[in-house]
DNA sequence: CCAAAAGTGTTTAAAATACACCCATGC
DNA sequence: GCATGGGTGTATTTTAAACACTTTTGG
C-alpha cells in the first residue's frame, strides 16, 4: 500500500484480487538485548497499532500468503513459520475499520467488502532480529519492535493473537530446537539460555541447561570467544544444521 | 439438507445466509472394541466419502459453527472440540462438486458460491461411541463409523485432513488427559490401555501403564468388576471430573 | 483342565535436580 | 582489587523401564 489512491482501489476492488472474508495475521517473533520483541504496525491514520496482516491472493496458497506478508514487512524470505491457530469470533475487527476509513477521507457509506466479517488465520514467525528491515507503508506510520513485556493495547483481537501465538511458541519450545531461527549464526550458550528463560518465562540452572541442550548434540562449539564486558569471555557457538534439521524431525524432549 | 429444492437454494443463494469461501471439517474420534474410529459420510449423488462438514452462518462464532455441525451429525451437544489446523491450498477442493452438481441435475454454467476456492477449518472432536447417532441426510447416503486404519479414499483433502487430526490428538495425549470424552463413563483399565495403544500406535506396558495413570489420581476405582469373556474380571473405574478438569487445566506429562 | 486375560511389586537404569567454587575481564 | 558473569562436576532424588507369576473365568 503505497498511496492514498491504492488504499481506495483496496477498498473498493480488493475483493476482486483477494479473497473476502479472510485474513492473515503474523506475529513476528525476534530476539535482542536477551528480550523477545515482537514486531508491531503503528498505523498512521488512526491511532492504534496492530500485527502485520494481509490477504490471501485468489488462487495463492495460504502458507505463501504468510511468507509474501512477511517478506514485505522484514525483507527476509528464509523464515521459519507457523501456522498456530484461527480466529473467527463474529465481532473480532470491531469498528476499528470504519475509523479508519473516517479518517482517510473515505465515504463511510461506502459498501467495502473490508467492512465485513473477518476470519483471521494466525502465523507466527521467528526471525532473526538482526537481519530485519522493518517496513512500514502508506497506511502505518511505523514497523516497530515491542518487548513481548511492554506489548500496547492494539486494535481487533491482536492483543489476544498475540497471547495465544506466545502460549504455541511455549508449547512448541518442549518439542523442538528453536534457536536456530531466532539467534544469529554465531551465539553463546548464556544468549541460547536467555532465550529460553524468556520463552518460558521462568529461570534455568545454567549447568543443567548447558547439560542438557549440549546433549542434544546440535550445537557447535567454536574456538572463538565473545568478548563482553567486564568478565570473562563466554564461547561462540553455532548450530550444526544437518543435525538441527534432524533434531526437528524427529523432535525432542525438554523438561525444564 | 433435507430435499432437492434445499440444495438448489444453497447452491444459489448460500452465501447470502454463509461466510463463502470457508468451511469447517470435523474429524469425530469415537472409540469402540478397542479400535480407534472416526464418522464419515458416503456422499449420495456422487461416489464417494468425506468428512462431516459445514459452514459458518454469518454472525456465528466459528467454534459454534463446529458444535452445530456436531451436533447434526451425532446428535451430541456436551463434545469436546478441538481447533487444530486450517487447510488453505488453492485447489484442496478439486472437482468434486462439479461432479456433484452434474449428478444432481444442476446446470453446471451456473455461477454457485460453492464452486469458489474454500479455506477449511480443521476441529477434531472426541465423542462416548455409544452416545452417538450417525445422522445422514439428503446429500448423504450414509453416515458411519470408520476404523483409523481403514479409511477410503476420501474427496477432496480429506484423507490430508484426518492425518493432520490424528497427529494433533497424538500430540495432545502426552499433555492432557483424553479418557473422559472418548470412554464411556464406566471402563477399566484395559480398555483405557488399548485407548492409549491405539492413539500413540505402540504396546504399552501394562504395569508401568497402571501406576503412571493412576498416579495422576484422576481415577476412581468402583466395587464393582466388568464380567467379559473366559477370564479374570477387570475392575471397573470412572473419572473423578474435578480433578480430571484440574489436570486438564494444569496440563499433565506422560512419557510412553 | 486349559486358554485367555487381569491383578500385582520389585529391581535396575536413566534423567532431572540441587548445589559451589574458581576463572577471566574491565574499570 | 573488586564486581560481574562464565566455566565446570558430582551427589541425590525422582522417574522410567524392564520384568513373571498367580488368579479368575468360561467352555
């Protein structure tokens, strides 16, 4: 969306372009400053903000639906993705559209098929916050990252999307090596081990943990060390992707 | 569905009362003579099977959208119903309801909403076998009760589909407790044995099967004894419900 | 009396947990 | 030299796994 006169295109031949009455949702995870940040739309016409969402092409593919939303709003394509959940309460959106389109100047008489009812499938992503490229367009004045601690009150049902992708992500967490997807290449296992206190929101030992997740046996160590601070120097790790891919498949289990 | 001129009126003018382009697939579990079941409808005017299914009435819930749909084909209210996956590839549907048209006598150059791409909601529901009804009707000859292990050839995605429900409960049995909607409500342990062997597909020991379940203390042990067959009479048991739904809540761990 | 299935407990192995001291670095 | 955070191993507890004999019942 990259002008006022495409927004009105959307909102009067949309429909012919897309398919009606469905929407797509993501909640993009990253990793930073051992936080998880979730990547957030402030939109520009009205006050409010919201996940990045979109439509899903006639004939496209849903799943490819997820990733074209995605590379618009981080420029990534290699992502790791996961449909988690479908939400399709009648009054979900509320009025949040008519707003908008108040103030953008559009007729509010006008019979837009975006005025519908909105069935939203849920996608939630992990990336890795360092190669994002946060884009925001015409109709958001902003493409930011929250702390999943500090996440504003949005617009529609997204608080709620939100909270049911975070319960998925922990849920998933027990079952499957994650790192991989939201690290960079190179990490220490304090980094690895904050992004799993984060996700499940709860302290870890560090010699259990470092027992456990290096038993797996994914994990590289380099030679290298991170110098940080004043303290001593943590080694550099990197994941070994054939067994990564492996431990994924097969899938694994954590305690914690 | 329950005549001819009820078809036709869908056919032509069911997205005036339904969401168009989404549909909602229930995949029914039941549970009988130790073999894990699942409710299919035999198509009428085409040869064929498929899941029960439906739409969303505009301005319903899509989760009451799924009881409904239910409760029609089982005569069940009280179910448990889960969400698990939405199907979204383009041609997920193929041909089949051309097909159905052209056996009904409907003009095939007619325009119908139901020709349009469908985006599917996936619930899987767990039901007490011997409470169930299977209820065909206009559009389907038959409703019954198929073994997992010899389902046909379905229309559509829905062989995709049952794979999909079975792989999600399989998941959901190593965290919560399933018994108390797939069993009726007096059993015993074998029988809740073989349930456990059924779903996961692997023998399970019988001892350690006993103190793990019992240890959750979700059970009650009755006086009484099941009087089957040329042997020793199996205890009867029966779900304390609070502390069934306290483990529900909390969520549980099996191992296996 | 025989076949078929159910009841029951202990021993062993594996996994999770709890826990403390020393080391490197920057200021 | 001191504060901060990282590296490392062992002992204990808990949990899972392996395993066999006796009892009941119908035919």
């Amino acid at each position: 969306m990259e002008s006022e006169d495409d927004f009105k295109e959307f909102i009067i031949n949309g429909d012919k372009k897309f398919v009606p009455h469905l929407s797509i949702d993501c909640v993009i995870f990253g990793f930073h400053n051992n936080l998880l940040k979730v990547l957030l739309l402030k939109w520009g016409k009205i006050d409010g903000w919201s996940l990045p969402g979109g439509h899903v092409l006639r004939g496209e593919n849903v799943e490819d639906s997820a990733y074209r939303i995605l590379k618009e709003r981080t420029g990534l394509t290699e992502i790791y993705l996961q449909q988690f959940k479908t939400f399709g309460k009648p009054k979900r959106t509320g009025n949040a559209l008519e707003l908008l389109f108040k103030s953008s100047g559009v007729n509010t008489n006008i019979k837009s098929w975006l005025l519908d009812r909105f069935i939203s499938i849920g996608y939630y992503a992990l990336v890795d916050f360092s190669k994002v490229m946060p884009t925001a367009d015409w109709l958001s004045e902003k493409c930011a990252w929250h702390d999943i601690n500090k996440i504003p009150p949005m617009l529609f049902d997204h608080n709620e999307i939100v909270e049911e992708a975070l319960k998925s992500l922990k849920f998933a967490i027990y079952h499957q090596p994650l790192g991989y997807n939201l690290l960079p290449e190179r990490f220490t296992l304090p980094q690895l081990q904050k992004m799993y206190e984060t996700i499940l929101n709860k302290k870890l030992d560090r010699r259990n943990f470092q027992k456990k997740i290096l038993s797996l046996g994914i994990l590289n160590r380099l030679e290298e060390r991170m110098k940080i601070g004043p303290h001593r120097s943590p080694f550099v790790y990197s994941y070994n992707k054939e067994k990564y891919e492996a431990a994924l498949k097969e899938g694994i289990s954590f305690s914690f």
